[in-house]
C-alpha cells in the first residue's frame, strides 16, 4: 500500500513538468516573459564574458560619445550604447547593471516573503488578537508613502547593500502577508488539514507541512510581482541617489547619471532605462501567466 | 453602515496613531541633528542651549507625549533650518503636489476606463493585444525614467514644453502624463478583466433577452456592475500616486511636499520630515476611508461583513 502511493505521486510529480512546459509553450505571452527572464539571467552571469570593455574604465578622451556600430579607434570594440560622462562603455555597464538588478530582486523579495509568510501564517491561523495586531501593521505600513519610508530609513541609516535589500524586503513583506493570511483561512478548515489534527500533529506542522505547501501557488506569483516591483524601487532609490555604492554598475544610477546629460547625451538615461523596462515587463508576463496556470478559472475568460 | 463607518474611523485613527510612533521613534534614530544646527566651531555650551532651546534634551517619552499633544493642536514643531512653522512649510507645499496627483488620476481614469472597457469587448481582435500590451508596458515602466524620456522628447528636441517648475499650464503637462502612465496600465488591465467578468453574468443575458439595445447592455448593466472594483482601487491607487509623485517631484523640480520631504532629509531637518510623512500618511488614510465609505454605498453587502 505504502509503496504504490508513493509511486502513484512520483509518477504525478513526473508528469507535472511537462505539463508545466507544455502550458508555457502554449502561451506566447508567458514565452515572451520566460525568455525576457532567461536572457537576463544569462547576461547577469555572463556579464564579464559578454561585455566589450572593462565596465568601470574611465576613458576621458571618449566621454559622452552617442551609440555607434563603428569603433572609435580601428581595433577597438564600437561602444554600441555609447559612453557615458567618465567615457565608461554603456553597454558593458548595462550588462554588468543587470547583476544588481537580479541580485537584489531576489534575496529582497525571498526575504520580503520569509517575513511576510509567517507573520500571514500566524494572524490567519490563530486569528483573534494575533490577527488584529498583524492587521494593525499591515494598515500602518500601508499608510506610509513607501518612497519616503525607504528614504527615511536609509538617510537614518546609511546605504550599502545589505541595508538596501532589508529596506526593500521591508517594504515587500505585506504582499506576502495578505496572500497569506486569506490563503490560510481558506485552508485551515479543509478536510486534511482536520485530518491531520485527527493523527496527532501540531499546530507548526500543520502550518508548515499541511498548509504551507498548498499555499505555495498564489505565493509564487506574488513573488514574481514583487520581483518586478523590487527592482524598479531599486531603481528609483539609486535615482534618488540612495542605492549602493555609486561606483557599482546599477540601472537606476546609470539613470540618475544621465539626468544631467538629457539635453546633450540622451542615451545615458535612456538605455539603462528599457533594460529595467524589458526586465520589469518579462517578471510581469511571467508573473500573469503563472496566475492563469494556477487558476484555470481565469484563462478560461 | 453607521456603525461600519464608525468601526473604520476607528481603525483609521489606530493607523494614525501607528504611523506618527514609527516616525517618532526612527526620527530619534538618526544621529545628533544638533550637529547640522551648529557651527563647527560651537563650543559645548553653546551645542547644549541649542539643544535645551529645542526641547532635545528631555527623556524620549515625555517629548514624544509633547509631540503627540502637538500634533492634537495641528502643530508640526519648528523647522530646524528654515526658520519656519512645520506646519505653514507642508501645507504651503501640499496644494502643489495635490495639483500634481489629482491631475494626473483624472488622466488615468479619462484614458484607462473607456480603453478597458474596449479592449474588453473587443476581446482576443489585435485590439485587444495592442491595448493590453501598453497596459503592461506602462505597468513595467519606471516612471521617473518615462518623465526623462518625455523631457528628452518634448523639452530638448521639439521644445514644446518646459523641463521643469511649476506655475504654468505647460508645466503641469509633462508630469502630470509620467504619473498618469503607471496608473494607466494598471486601471486599464483592471477595467478589461471586470468588464469581462460582468459580460458572462446572468443579468447580462436577461437584458439581452428583454431586447436592450447593446449600448444600454454595456452601459447600464454592464459599466456600472464591473466599476464597483475599479472604484476601490482608484481610491487604493491614490496612496501610490501619491508616492509616485515624491519621485516625480524630485525629475521636474515640482515644489510639493515631495520634494520638500526629500530635500530635508539630505539635510536632516526632522521636524520638516516628520511633517511630510504625517500629513501623507493622513491623506492617505482618509483617502482609503472615502473609498471604503464609497464602496459600501455601492455594494451594500459590504458593510454586512
């Protein structure tokens, strides 16, 4: 008996891939996103492989060159999104740009989740008080202008990287919360979860092997949002002049750089700019296309 | 519903309440602000009257009970810098920024609701693929960015319209439409899927049998069914053009309380930044209350709940 259930699963847990596939073949905007979301990926690693100069060479002899297929002197590579106000390649920077991006894309919104998840796991589960004090920091950090909030803290203090990812995972969590908490009252008067008082398990095994699991859906489209939310934050703080250190390759500083260049150098601001839009766009188109495969209901419109 | 709207203000003053200890507390994070305030050739007697004229040197909780008393009567404190009532600084600079975020939400609606409900009924046409397209376009689009393309484009190559500032028609052009872009594809997506919601409903149907015209079927029965959720979240939306508009600010040297709020906090002027976030923050809220009050007039099975 024991044996043919467990076979009887790996045997779904086998097909569940291919199905997985073949739903995401089946729908070109989700292709579309899968690939924006690959192509980044492989930039972000192979950034040093890929890109034609040295990202953070100061060449004062070339500064604000517009973007060119030919080479400024013969045997170098052309700066094909041109250099910026330090004669810095472009297009090197904005493929080194898309390792920060990623970067704290991620870890911020894992961490955003880890927080989120058991603070929404909580208040759903116990309700009552527990759930009115959740509630009550969920309203309160809604009530703030994040902006202000993420300026606030890091003007308190300082910048750097770690503090940058916890002021974006700070700002995350309650995405992750309210998904939650309606996840886990949904959840918590079905029938295995009552099955799995009826042998024995606690609470924190209920939450973390009978709920959680089947909670995981909704959370990983939230997450795919909040992904794409993360780094254009990321962005708009290192505008603001409030991101890592400015030496670091990012697309929101690159930005922020080209601002006092948009009368005579407009591509500085520009193309760093459309790789976070394409980035930003394939982390949503997955993240839509993830919710209609979850939720059948929806694509059946 | 009284007592639903009572429950709400309740729990709208508890956020208040929430918010204005937050900034408090972080606010007494930050370092010495004495030392912005002083020379620094000061001598030690002189950092200490300053820091008695301020208040500075009393236990945390008595200043934050006096903070909170202050704030009871609508006083914000003094800028440290500015020389200047908190208070008479934040709300001098909240008509512009209110300009800036009403503008630009009445841009948003008047484009985002009639081209939801098209690309609704013109479901799976290209229409349809073009329409939502951009709606996912605007969504993904860092708006501060958008705004340095559109000065590029319709300030340094066409001069058409000015960089920056505020006074002029002209000028509230520009970043009025980059704030309006984000909400645009948000309220846009959002309206095709209520829309197409409603369409499969019963109701629907029933007027189509009792031989309604189509324009009474889309408008009567079926545009004012599906905006009830369109409704909540422009009121929820409102709080991110809100914030939107602190970046936006900081692009076209906008003078709201944006701006202000950033510039103080480069220079360390808590009183100015408490101000800001407070009075956003109490935007916010009743914003969110109206909505709600809204919404329950609206669908009142709301309030039974």
């Amino acid at each position: 008996m024991e044996s043919t259930s467990s076979s009887n699963i790996a045997l779904l847990r086998e097909r569940r891939l291919p199905r997985f596939l073949k739903a995401l073949f089946s729908s070109p905007a989700g292709m579309v996103g899968a690939l924006i979301m690959l192509t980044v990926v492989l930039v972000a690693i192979l950034a040093p492989q890929l890109s034609p100069y040295d990202a953070d060479k100061l060449a004062m002899r070339s500064r604000l060159k517009p973007p060119s297929f030919q080479a400024l002197n013969p045997g170098e590579a052309p700066h094909f999104f041109g250099t910026d106000s330090m004669g810095r390649d472009l297009f090197s920077r904005v493929l080194f740009g898309a390792r920060i991006s990623l970067l704290l894309g991620l870890t911020a919104s894992l961490l955003g989740a880890v927080f989120g998840v058991t603070l929404g796991m909580l208040s759903g589960y116990y309700g009552g008080r527990v759930d009115s004090i959740v509630s009550w920091l969920i309203n309160v950090q809604m009530a703030f202008p994040f902006t202000l909030l993420a300026i606030f803290i890091i003007a308190i203090f300082g910048g750097g990287f770690v503090k940058l990812i916890t002021v974006l995972a700070w700002a995350t969590w309650v995405n992750y919360a309210r998904i939650m908490r309606g996840q886990v009252i949904a959840i918590k008067d079905s029938d295995y979860v009552h099955a799995a008082y009826a042998m024995g398990a606690r609470p924190t095994r209920v939450m973390f092997l009978h709920i959680l699991p089947n909670a995981v859906s909704p959370l990983t489209v939230v997450a795919t949002f909040t992904f794409a939310s993360v780094i254009l934050q990321e962005a708009a703080l290192s505008f603001l002049g409030l991101g890592v250190d400015i030496r670091i390759p990012t697309w929101g500083s690159m930005i922020s750089d080209g601002r006092s260049y948009l009368q005579t150098a407009w591509w500085i601001a520009t193309l760093p700019g459309i790789a976070l839009l394409i980035t930003a766009l394939g982390a949503n188109l997955v993240g839509d296309w993830l919710r209609d495969y979850f939720d059948p209901r929806l694509s059946v419109q | 519903m009284s007592t639903y709207v009572f429950r709400r203000l309740i729990q709208g003053f508890l956020t208040f309440l929430g918010v204005s200890g937050l900034v408090f507390v972080m606010g007494h994070l930050t370092g010495d602000p004495i030392r912005l305030m002083v020379p620094e050739t000061a001598t030690r007697e002189q950092r200490e009257e300053v820091r008695k004229r301020l208040g500075l040197d009393r236990p945390v909780l008595v200043q934050y009970g006096i903070f909170l008393g202050n704030l009871a009567h609508g006083d914000l404190g003094r800028s440290y810098l500015q020389r200047q009532e908190v208070s008479d600084l934040v709300f001098g600079r909240m008509p512009a920024t209110l300009e800036l975020a009403l503008v630009s939400m009445l841009i948003s609606i008047v484009i985002s609701i009639p081209l939801g409900v098209f690309v609704a009924l013109k479901r799976n046409t290209p229409w349809d693929l073009l329409g939502s397209a951009l709606a996912l376009i605007g969504q993904a689009m860092p708006n501060f960015w958008f705004g340095m393309v559109l000065i590029v484009i319709f300030s340094v190559e066409l001069k058409w319209l000015p960089i920056s500032g505020r006074g002029t028609f002209a000028q509230l052009v520009l970043p009025a439409v980059t704030l309006a872009m984000a909400s645009v594809g948000y309220f846009t997506r959002l309206m095709r899927s209520c829309m197409l919601d409603v369409l499969g409903q019963d109701y629907m149907r029933t007027a189509r049998s009792k031989g309604a015209t189509e324009r009474t079927i889309v408008m009567r029965h079926g545009l004012k069914n599906a905006l009830i959720p369109v409704v909540t979240m422009v009121g929820m939306q409102f709080g991110n053009v809100l914030t939107g508009a602190f970046i936006i600010e900081m692009v076209f040297a906008w003078p709201g309380i944006g701006r202000l709020g950033v510039n103080s906090l480069f220079e360390r002027d808590f009183p100015v930044i408490q101000g800001v976030i407070i009075l956003s923050s109490v935007v916010f809220v009743l914003s969110n209350l109206l909505v709600d009050i809204l919404y329950s007039i609206l669908d009142p099975r709301i309030s039974l709940e």
